[in-house]
C-alpha cells in the first residue's frame, strides 16, 4: 500500500507540473500572438499609407501629365508647323534640281509617264529594225537612261521615308508607290537584256567568223551594267571562259576541262551581267517578309544560254531559222535537274568587287537568289578568297543563276553603344559602334548632321570617299551606307533572323527621336547597357519592355557658342538615364557603372510627358525647352536612328 500511495502521488506532482508548463507556453503563445497582431496592423498602417500615398502620386502624375499634353498641344503643333515649312522648302529646292538635272527623264510622281516611258522602249525594235541585227551602243545607251531613272526613283523613295520618320501620314503610301514603279522597271530591264541577248545570238554569225572555231567573246559595259556573253565555240572541250574586260572569269574547280554537265558543245554560250543596281531586294520588301541577308553593291547573272544552229550560206541566200530563240531565250540550269553529282562539278567564278564595297570579312560571301524563298540564301557557293589589291573575289559554286555579295542583314546588332554629339548650333555628330567581334570587321560610324543633310566622316576606307566629300538626305545616305556594308536599317521582321533581339515600340521610339532631335544640338545623348532588348540575357534585374527605352542625356548643356564637339566623360555624375515610354519619360537612379538597372525616379524628379516638358520644368533648362527653333535644324537625326529597332546596348 505505502508504493501506491507513493506512486500515485508522484503522478499527481507530474500532472501539477505539465499543466504549469502547458499554462507558461500558452501564455507565451499569447503574448507571441498579440505581438505579431500589434506588428501587422502596424505593417497593414504603413503599407495602407504607402498605397495611399502611391495612389496620390499616380493621381497627380496623371494629372500632371494631363495638363502636360494639353499645354504641349500648341507647343507641338508649332513645331510640327516648323518642320513642315523646312521639309517643303526643301523638297522645292529638291525637285528644281531634278529638273535641271534629269529633265529628260519621266516624272518619278507619274505612274502613266513612267508606264509611257517604259511602253516606248519595249515596243523599240532599235534603229536597225525588226529581225534585223541590233545596234548595241543603242541599247546600252537606253539601259544607262533606265540606271538614271532607277536612281532618281530611289532618291524619291529616300525622300518619302525621311517623311515617314518624321510623322508623315502619306509617306509610307509613296514609299509602296515608289517600289511598285521600281518593280516594274526592273522587270523591263531584264527583259531587254534577254531581247538583246537573243539578238545576239541569233546573229551570232555576224559577229564571229563563220571558220574561227572560238567563237566570241563579247564584252560591254557602262554606268549600269557589265556585259559579257559567250557563244560560237565549237571546240570539243573547255577550259574556261575568260570575259578579261570585265574582270570575270568562269573556270573548274577540279581538272583542266569545264564540267561535262554544262553540255557546251550543244550550241551553248554563257552570258554573265554584273547589275550596278540590285533588281532582286526589292521584291522582298514588296513581300512584307525580313531577310537574313542583304545584297551589297551590285547583282550578278551567269547563265547558260541555247542559241540556235548558225545559218546557211546558199550563195547571195541567207538561210536563217526563225524559232522562238530569235526573239526569247532558253535557259539551261546548273546543276541540270537529270545530272549525277559526278557530272554536275563545282564551277569555280571569279569576278571584281565594285569600288564601293567595304570586304569587311577576310574574304566576301556569296550568295544565291532562291525565287521559291523571295531571298538571298547561303547555300551551294564555298572556298571563298579576296585579293585586296585587286579587288577579286573568287569562290565555287554548284549553280550558275543570279548570285550577290551578301553579308548578314543584322551584322552589326546589337550596337555596342551610340551617342549624339552636339558640334555646333547647327550640326551633330552621330556615332554608333556595331556588335563587337574582335576581328577586321569592327567599326565605329560617325555621321555629321547638317539641317538636312547628312556625311560620313568615319571610317576612311576609300569605298566610302563619296560618302564624305557630300552631302545626302539621311535615308540616301542609309541606302549608301548599307549598299557599301554598313547597315544601319531593319523592319520587325528582320528581328526574327537576330538572336536574342526583341525590337522596340515603334510609337515609343517616334516619340525618342521626336525629343532626342529637338535638344541634341544642345545636350549630348548615348545608348544605356541596362537597355538592351535580348530575351533571356537581360543585364538588370528588371524584365524588358518593348515600350519602354532607357538612354542617357548630359546634365548639362553644351556652352552656348561653343564650337567644338560637346560630349561629357562617362562618368554617372554627368549623365541622367532616360526612362522613356510611350506617355511618359522621368529621369532615373539607373547608373551606367551598376550591374542592375534601378529604374526608380531619381531624387527631386518627376516623370513628365516627353523631354521636352522635363526639360521645362528645370529652370536652368526652360529657355532652351522653349525654343522652338531647333527641330528643323536637326532634322536629319531622327532617321539616323529610326529603323534602328533595337535600342542598343
């Protein structure tokens, strides 16, 4: 009995103890509890005026941006007044100096003139007659005036894509004009070069020796074309063609003799014509389609011709076939379509690289007209070689068609950086450096900007000579440049051949460049690293956003009469990043030295509608806000930058 009692009380004593402990820990439960219940009413207290606060602001920059848009509607309409009256002065100035220059040629505005034109010269038998031999020089004089006409269209088409930039409702309309009349003079153009090319052919005899067993070799050329046609060789075997005036040779690859599968003991020759002008691109815009490569300087045709049976000589009688070779030509494909690969060898083609072409590789690419496609593709031309003294570039190539120096479209994207430099009142100096590779290929651009013209001053490679002794408007200067290597302008769909390349808002860009062309006479402008639209590779912690940019503007401005190049170090002290939207822009905490972007308004900044308004709103900055003089002066700057998709790094 005396263990039971014992036990039974030391059960007692523990049970006391448990519910002395269960009693501590709900009290301390209790207390843990109402503590958290005091810090999240406080913490729903500060984030609840933190929300209202927010709210207030969001309110008040809605408001402010509000009274913003309707104070800059007078603002902005005067400044668009400006710019049109500087634009038609221009353009009459513009179109004056066509008259005296091409007073000849069609109207470029008149589709029936150019159709008139056209009609004319397609229905021309040339001064021989019909079925008769053709005078050359004729033809070749006719086909420099088609070359003037072409360029004068371009020059045109230049102008209505400076309207498009800057806001114009009706330039993309004449742009569509434009290359629909291009088009069609393109397709003129080849087919005179075919008619003539028949001609030739079908009075083969008159221009070869009926006994000489070579044949001819005939070779012209002018502003417009190289011209090279081969035929009449009755040998039994080949070892080349050899078109010395014009730099451009046809020989194999592999062995002494040109491949069997080229059949040129059937009555065959080669016509090669190297174009000044590329009647291919254009087709791809017209398709609304982007392109990963782009045709630089000029477009070149070699093509296996028939020509028929020479004629018989029945004594004073000439006896000579009229099939439908007389006036048409056949074609023979390289590769033929029935050809092993034993009988189909790769040709090996030589030919000089037009003088205003940068080789910006060790050695050019070639590459290949697919009409399936609508574009230039890399495929079937290898073993590339460029000798730089005499400008030839040689390769092989698996087909005989129509074939260009291509280079990537994007080659330079994403930019490495760009800034706008103010040199003067009146001028500004653009640069912009391409992707950096570590090879031959790496540039800087820079561009002067005058009112509404435009040079390069660098780089001095001597293809680019024209570029810097003249002035252009800003999209022919872009044609030239891209023509010449260095391309500057894409449409959206030209993204998809960029990796990791996402292209901005273009409402948002018109609205940069609108404000970046107003003060960049007086504040100077660079491209942001925190900015670059590359999917997945993002160098801040902030998601991208096509319809935001960031880019950097000089806290201070260039000293008024100062007549050397502006540009602040790039110290984070003299810079502001832009923030820009497409309604808004503030000036941001972001610091190019950073890893991150830090996107939040910087200290005593508030957003606003546009540069202009921000800069009005800085007492130091209002008088040159509200000068409404500068947007014809730099007129220029905002094409240097549209197109130019993806804001660069």
């Amino acid at each position: 009995m005396p263990s039971k009692a014992k036990a039974q009380k030391k059960l007692e004593e523990e049970m006391k103890r448990q519910e002395e402990l269960n009693k501590r820990a709900m009290d301390a439960a209790d207390k843990l509890y109402k503590q958290h219940e005091r810090e999240r009413i406080g913490n729903e207290k500060v984030d609840k005026t933190k929300r209202e606060e927010e709210q207030v602001m969001v309110l008040m920059e809605r408001e402010r941006l509000s009274r913003e848009k309707d104070q800059y509607t007078g603002i902005g309409s005067d400044k668009a007044y400006r710019l049109m009256l500087a634009l038609r002065e221009f353009a009459k100035y513009q179109s004056w100096e066509n008259v005296v220059v091409d007073s000849w040629l069609p109207s470029v505005h008149s589709e029936a003139d150019i159709n008139a034109f056209l009609a004319t010269w397609e229905t021309d038998e040339n001064a021989a007659g019909e079925n008769s031999k053709r005078n050359l020089d004729i033809d070749f004089a006719t086909l420099g005036q088609a070359h003037d006409l072409i360029n004068q269209i371009l020059k045109e088409q230049d102008t209505a894509r400076c309207e498009e930039a800057t806001g114009g409702k009706s330039g993309t309309k004449k742009i569509a004009f434009h290359r629909r009349n291009l088009l069609h003079i393109y397709e003129v153009v080849l087919s005179k070069l075919d008619a003539m090319t028949a001609n030739i052919l079908q009075f083969l005899d008159k221009y070869v020796d009926r006994d000489e067993e070579q044949g001819i070799t005939l070779c012209k050329e002018n502003a417009a074309l190289r011209y090279g046609l081969w035929a009449g060789d009755r040998r039994p075997r080949h070892r080349g063609v050899d078109y010395r005036e014009l730099g451009v040779s046809i020989g194999p690859k592999e062995g002494a003799y040109l491949p069997k599968a080229l059949d040129l003991v059937k009555e065959r020759g080669i016509r090669v014509m190297q174009l000044n002008f590329d009647p291919m691109s254009s087709k791809i815009e017209d398709a609304q389609q982007g392109s990963q490569y782009r045709a630089l300087g000029c477009v070149v045709f070699i093509e296996v011709m028939q020509y028929p049976k020479l004629p018989l000589q029945v004594r004073e009688w000439t006896l000579r076939n009229e099939t439908f070779l007389a006036k048409g030509l056949l074609r023979h494909p390289y590769p033929p379509l029935q050809a092993t690969d034993n009988e189909a060898k790769p040709i090996k083609v030589s030919f000089v690289v037009p003088p205003t072409v940068v080789v910006r590789h060790l050695a050019p690419f070639i590459g290949i007209w697919s009409a399936e496609e609508c574009t230039w593709v890399m495929q079937g031309t290898s073993d590339f070689d460029y000798k730089r003294d005499t400008r030839t570039v040689t390769f092989s190539t698996q087909h005989l068609s129509c074939m260009a120096i291509i280079q990537e479209r994007g080659f330079d994207v994403p930019y490495e950086e760009w800034c706008l430099v103010p040199m003067s009142d009146s001028e500004v100096m653009f640069v912009v450096e391409g992707r950096r590779r570590g090879e031959i290929s790496d540039r800087e651009v820079q561009i002067l900007v005058r009112e509404n013209r435009c040079r390069v001053v660098s780089p001095d490679e001597p293809e680019l000579d024209s570029l810097r002794d003249s002035w252009y408007t800003p999209a022919t200067l872009l044609r030239h440049l891209a023509d010449s290597g260095y391309n500057f302008t894409f449409t959206d769909k030209d993204a998809e051949y960029f990796p990791d390349v996402l292209p901005k808002s273009k409402k948002m860009e018109l609205r940069a460049y609108e404000d970046i062309a107003h003060f960049c006479s007086v504040y100077a402008f660079a491209s942001s690293k925190h900015n670059a639209a590359r999917a997945g590779l993002q160098p801040c912690i902030a998601c991208e956003d096509p319809t935001l940019g960031l880019f950097r503007m000089s806290k201070a401005m260039r000293p008024e009469g100062q007549e050397t190049p502006f540009k602040p170090d790039n110290d984070d002290t003299n810079w502001w990043t832009i923030r820009y939207g497409t309604g808004s822009c503030v000036a941001t905490r972001c610091e190019e030295a950073s890893d991150s972007a830090d996107l939040r308004a910087a200290d005593e900044q508030a957003s606003h509608l546009n540069l202009f308004m921000c800069r009005s709103a800085d007492p130091e900055s209002a008088s040159v806000a509200g000068s409404s003089g500068q947007p014809e002066s730099v007129t220029g700057v905002a094409l240097e930058l549209h197109n130019i998709q993806e804001w660069p790094a």
